[in-house]
C-alpha cells in the first residue's frame, strides 16, 4: 500500500516504466497523438516564460529518411518525429544571448521529456536524438535561418526487441544511488 | 551485382550513395564535439548501414555472411550505452569476422 495518492502512483509508474524505444512498427502515429505529444511539450517549464522554442511534426517518410541520412543518432527511421526548435528572432526579441544562455538547451530537455512521458503514457515509444548535422538537418527540413533544429524526438508505435545485454552490464541505477540528503556523500539512512 | 573478369561488383543505388555520403560527413561533424568514444560507435554503424544498403540493392548477398554480421553489429553496437567492456570485447573481435571472410575468398580463389 503506497503512502501516496493512486494519480501521484500512477504517475510515478508512467515515469518509471518509460525507456527509450528505437524500435517501431509501421503504423502510423495519429494526429491526434501528436498534438497531444506536443501539447505536453507547451506545459513544460520555460524559463522566464520566454517560450522561444517551436515544435515541427514531421510525418513524411521520405522527409525522415532524408533527416535521417545527416542524424548519425537516429538508428531506424521512425513513423513521426517532433524537431524542437529555437526560434532565434524570439530569442533576440527576448534579450537572449543564445551563445552563453544557459537556460534555452533546459527548457528543450524539459519539454522532450514531457513529450516522451506523454508519449509513453499514450502506448507509443520515443527517443530524443542530438546526434545530428545542424546544417544538414537545417537543409533537409528547409528551415529559414532563424530556426535551429536542437533536439529530435523519434515516436512510433514499439516493436518489441531483445536487448541483448553483455555479461559486464552495470547493476540498475537506484535514486539512492544519485541522492545525498542535507550533505554530499549522505545517502537516504532508510 | 555484375561481373568484370575475376572481380564482383556490388551496386549502391544513387540515393544510397548519397545517404552513404551524408551520414559519413555528419558523424564526422559531430565527433568534433561528442564524447570521444562516439567516433567507434559511428563507424561501426555506417558499416551496418553500408551493409544494409549493399543486400537491399543486391539481392544474391542474403545468402552471404553480411545479414548475419549485420544483425550482430545492430545487436551489440548499442551495448555502448550500457555495456562498455562487452561493446569494447565486441569491436576488439568484429574485425576477425570480415578478415575471415577476406581469408576464405582468397583461398577458394587460389
């Protein structure tokens, strides 16, 4: 019995059981998922309520195909992916020094990772990809120069697949293991 | 596939090549600033990726030693990100299979 509410556990149990997934089936993503995916993105934290990031749905396999042959970190081709983009006029208009901000490639990872759970939460499987050619995806996806592609999420309905791990994997990560309590080197003493 | 006297050639379709060419020059770009490791990981992707082009355009390979060294690339390639003594084991030993393979060709030449 969880000491806490059924949504604050179902919650967890969505964070907890999504993995990055870079096997898909063929079947298409539906709209529907998408704009949700992306609505989820919209809730993420901006800092400063800047918002100077946009979100490309891309569906097109030939488009994809084409991303992908200059996104060395896309391992297949998925159904759909969402580039997060930087909208650098909105940056200027927003005083951003985008070259030593060190807030913009946060709000990006905040908004992949709530596009991820949601995904997730919806029975798709998703993987953010920043193993990519700026410019070559900047060409592939003719943005005009004031959008930056900065991260990929890859969605698409999983396929299952065997890991196949080798006999040196490391033990699973616990939160007791990344958590110090009140000073560094204190671990939980439950 | 065509034949020029003792050699075999195998065909990329242009936009193979193409694609070939691109993700070459990208993982170039991007083990400027990737973690140095990365660089084994790229180069023993584009030759799963080469592979994956070569039986797509050139049916005859099913049947030779490429979908099966294929699958075992995309199997433990990824143990980069989990696993890296294995991943290390595994690239340690990849190039036997295609030495092998260069070795047997030879010989039943001769």
């Amino acid at each position: 019995m969880s000491e806490f509410s059924p949504e604050a556990d179902a919650f967890f149990q969505t964070l907890k059981t999504r993995r990055v997934c870079r096997s898909y089936t063929d079947q298409p993503v539906a709209d529907a998922q998408l704009r949700r995916i992306t609505e989820a993105g919209r809730w993420a934290s901006s800092g400063g309520n800047r918002h100077i990031h946009k979100f490309l749905i891309v569906r097109d396999a030939e488009t994809i195909r084409r991303v992908r042959s200059v996104a060395p970190g896309m391992l297949v081709e998925p159904p759909a992916m969402i580039v997060i983009l930087t909208d650098k006029e909105a940056a200027e208009r927003e005083c951003i020094q985008l070259d030593v901000d060190q807030i913009n490639q946060g709000d990006v990872g905040t908004a992949a990772m709530n596009m991820q759970n949601m995904a997730h939460a919806l029975g798709l499987g998703s993987c953010p990809v920043t193993s990519f050619s700026h410019s070559g995806v900047g060409v592939m996806l003719g943005l005009p120069d004031h959008l930056e592609a900065e991260w990929i999420i890859m969605i698409g309905h999983p396929k299952p697949t065997q890991r196949g791990l080798g006999t040196g994997a490391p033990k699973p990560l616990t939160a007791r293991d990344l958590t110090w309590w009140d000073r560094v080197g204190h671990h939980d003493p439950v | 596939m065509t034949n020029n006297e003792n050699q075999t050639t195998y065909v990329l379709t242009e936009e193979q090549a193409l694609d070939m060419l691109a993700f070459l020059a990208s993982a170039a770009e991007i083990s400027l600033h990737e973690p140095t490791y990365y660089g084994t990981f790229r180069l023993i992707d584009a030759a799963s990726r080469l592979m994956g082009y070569l039986l797509e355009s050139n049916p005859e390979l099913a049947e030779s030693f490429m979908p099966g060294w294929k699958q075992d690339i995309d199997t433990r390639k990824v143990w980069m990100m989990w696993d890296r003594p294995a991943y290390q084991q595994f690239l340690k030993e990849a190039p036997a299979v295609i030495a092998a393979e260069i070795k047997q060709r030879q010989e039943a030449a001769e």
